[in-house]
C-alpha cells in the first residue's frame, strides 16, 4: 500500500519537475513524509531527483544555462548544500517534519509574492539565494521555488530558468545524498525504494517535457504559480494538523 501512495506521488511530482523545471521535492517531499520518516522520504527524493537532472539533461536542458548564473548561484548552492546535511542530522525528527512544511511555505510564497524589483537581480542576491537553496535542498530536498523567484526577478527566459534549476539540482542533490551516505543518515531501504520508482520518474519528466516545449511562457508561469498554491495549502494543512 506505501509503495501503490508513492508511486502516484512521485509520477504527479515527476510531471511537474518535467514541466517545470522544478517542483518534484516541492510536490514530492511533504506528501511522502505522510508515507514514510522525514529522512526517509527526502533521502528518496534527493536519489530520485537526480534521476530526474539525468534525463533533463539528455534532453539538452543546459543547453540555454547563463555561464554567469551557473557560478553566482552555484559555488554558494554546494556550500550551502554541506550546511543542510550538517543541520538535518543533528534535528529530531519532530523538527525535521515542521522544517520541512516550513521549507515548502515559505518557498512556494517566494513565486507567488515575486516582487519585481532590479536589486533581486544583483549577483550578490543571487549568491545569497544560491546558499540558501543549497542549505534546503541539502536538510530537506526543497529550494527551488526560492532559486525561480529570483531568476524571474532578474528576467531570465523559461528555457534559461529550467536549465539552471537543473545544473543547481543536479550539484546540490548529488553531494547532499553522498554526504548523507557518509554521515550515514541515507536509509539504505530509500536506496531500494528509488530502483523502484525509477522508471516511473524518468516516464513522468519526459512526459512533463513535452507540456514545457508546447506550452506559451505566460501560461507555463500561471501554472507555476497555481502549483505553488496548492502544494502550499497542503503543506499548510500538514504543519496545522500533523506536526
């Protein structure tokens, strides 16, 4: 029965990832910590999401990343990646679970509160942004919706977007689950879960694919913010009556 849940999870959540270039930890993350331990379902979405950055870049997703985007936001994202580990192995998991509806709240209001405003668009922003995307993604395999607010503020195209998301993705959850193996917080049984639902994932993000290519840049931005405010009144719930 857990494995039939997140099975329909992680394909909803692959489709948006596909589609949007980001949003499986957002989608994916609270619903399976009602499946199984927090560390236990993001350990899954790390593996899982990597999965995802492999066939998003088969598809030439990097193809449009800005060389100065990909340094600015990434050098910060992998340190901030090594202080997420660090904090989610010294939290309970009581404040595992809230940091992790927290992480969602506040990342979906990110996209849907965007403020447009030309100093979001400074480098300097944008490090910061990359540490602190890292520093999610790292304890709770959440931060992309933080990295979109930014890019969008500082005017970068869907295709440009989605290929940063990926290149951020791609470091940030790679070292996050090696650190985690090492530290040994990665249930191995996450490991044997992932060989499972991989195929489903990698189905989901290419059908998610074809949606990003056909679909206008104006729509692809309302259906990300509709998104955002329904994974948020999920989470809402979650923190409300199960924290």
């Amino acid at each position: 029965m857990e494995l039939a849940l997140a099975s329909l999870i992680v394909a909803g959540a692959a489709l948006v990832r596909g589609a949007a270039g980001f949003g499986f930890a957002l989608v994916a993350a609270p619903l399976l910590a009602f499946v199984w331990p927090p560390v236990f379902a993001t350990s899954l979405v790390l593996m899982l999401d990597l999965v995802a950055t492999a066939v998003l870049v088969r598809s030439g997703a990097l193809a449009e990343v800005r060389r100065g985007d990909a340094w600015v936001v990434g050098v910060p994202g992998v340190i901030g990646a090594v202080t997420g580990v660090l904090l989610i192995k010294n939290l309970p998991q009581d404040a595992a679970r809230l940091g992790l509806d927290i992480a969602v709240l506040v990342s979906a209001l990110a996209v849907i509160c965007r403020v447009r405003a030309p100093v979001l668009g400074h480098p300097a922003v944008g490090a910061a942004i990359g540490f602190v995307v890292g520093a999610l993604i790292g304890a709770f395999a959440i931060g992309g919706p933080l990295l979109l607010a930014w890019l969008m503020a500082a005017g970068r195209t869907p295709k440009e977007t989605r290929g940063l998301l990926t290149l951020v993705f791609g470091l940030t959850d790679g070292l996050s689950l090696g650190l985690r193996v090492v530290l040994g917080v990665f249930p191995m049984d996450a490991a044997v879960t992932g060989l499972i639902l991989t195929p489903l994932m990698a189905a989901g993000i290419l059908a998610g694919g074809l949606v990003f290519h056909r679909a206008p840049a104006d729509l692809w931005r309302r259906g990300v913010a509709l998104l955002l405010i329904l994974v948020a009144g999920v989470s809402l719930t979650h923190t409300l009556f199960y924290a």
